[in-house]
C-alpha cells in the first residue's frame, strides 16, 4: 500500500469509520505482529477449525480499524468484544459485546469457544497482574477443553511489573508447538511483544 493510500484511507476512518467500514476499506497493521497474524495464525485456524459442521466458534478480543475485516478472514464464527463503545463499528456487527476482557464471564459460557485471539491486551492497557489474572482465568473457562489461544503480551519493565508466566492462571493452559508450515515454535517475539500458542490444560485426575 503507497503511503498516500494509507493516509486517504486513515483519513476516511477519521471523518467517518461507520462509512468506511460499510463501504469495504480495509486497512491492515503493518507492525510485524499483525502480519504474523494474519498470514500464518488466520491460516492456521482456517485449517484446524474452519468449514466445521457446525462452524467453530472463536473470540477477539479489542477491536480497531485495522480489525474490522477479520470476519471475512476467518471461516469461523467470529464473536468479538470491546470495552469502548465507540470501536463497535469495528466489531463484527452480528456477534459483537461492549465489554471488559477482564469480566469474560459476564458475557459468555463457559467451552463456548474453540479459539480465543488475545493480543495488545497485557501491557498494553491490562497492566495489573490482578487484571491479568482475571482475562487468564476468564479465558480459561471459555474455551472448550481442546480449545486453541493465541496470547499476545509485553512484560517488559516499564510495561508491567510482573511476568505473565508467573501468573497463576497460565498454569491453566500450556504451550504447544502448532508444527505447520511457518509455525515450528511455541513462541515468537515482535519487538518485545510476544505471541503464543497455548492450548487449555485440563486438570489432572485425582
């Protein structure tokens, strides 16, 4: 996309978000992350849970304008939530919940989802590890018990005081290593934000 693309259509977001969504401009992230995300992670997810009968429910959580697209990326029912009333429009319209990432619960039930994106939320807005605990253990409810998460976070200084690992509630998921083309690792570093492949731990038989 040429730079003066770019701007007409940040513009068109600026005056009017509402028109630009319902006319189809899409505006893509270009940080190395989202575009990981994207490419490798959507087609992932594409191909271990899309076109089920019926369709595979997955959750997004935070919405923008570089977001509202990802309903026709995705062949799963994507739901997605924000707390900010006014990034509804970036939502997906038929499955969309003005919310708290740390207050899941309120608003689904628990296994409802077989896939959970949760990036640019820990230290990036969620920066108390009470805060962290409570999305942690809210998603942990949520997915089904072979239910896929994708977790993105920054716990450098200065961003949090705490490490997301340490939290009590990652113990509820572990990681994997999806071991598709491009994705050999559990875990992939951006510029201090990292992103990783988790699947929900079920508790060990007594």
């Amino acid at each position: 996309m040429t730079t003066s693309i770019h701007k007409l259509k940040n513009i068109a977001f600026k005056l009017c978000p509402q028109l630009a969504v319902k006319i189809g401009i899409e505006l893509p992230a270009t940080s190395p992350d989202r575009i990981f995300l994207e490419t490798e992670i959507f087609e992932y997810i594409n191909q271990n849970f899309g076109g089920c009968t019926p369709l595979a429910n997955c959750l997004f959580i935070g919405c923008d304008k570089h977001t509202w697209h990802y309903p026709n990326k995705l062949d799963v029912v994507l739901h997605t939530i924000d707390i900010d009333q006014k990034n509804a429009v970036f939502g997906n319209y038929q499955h969309h919940i003005v919310g708290s990432a740390t207050e899941l619960d309120r608003y689904y039930d628990p296994g409802f989802f077989d896939v959970i994106i949760a990036i640019d939320l820990i230290g990036f807005g969620i920066n108390a590890r009470e805060q962290c605990e409570q999305l942690l253990g809210g998603m942990s409810r949520l997915l089904k018990k072979d239910g896929l998460l994708i977790l993105g976070f920054n716990d450098a200084p200065g961003k949090v005081n705490f490490k997301v690992k340490d939290s009590s509630h990652y113990t509820s998921f572990e990681e994997f290593v999806p071991g598709a083309p491009g994705l050999n690792a559990a875990t992939y570093a951006f510029d201090g934000q990292m992103l990783v492949f988790l699947k929900r731990q079920m508790p060990q038989a007594a």
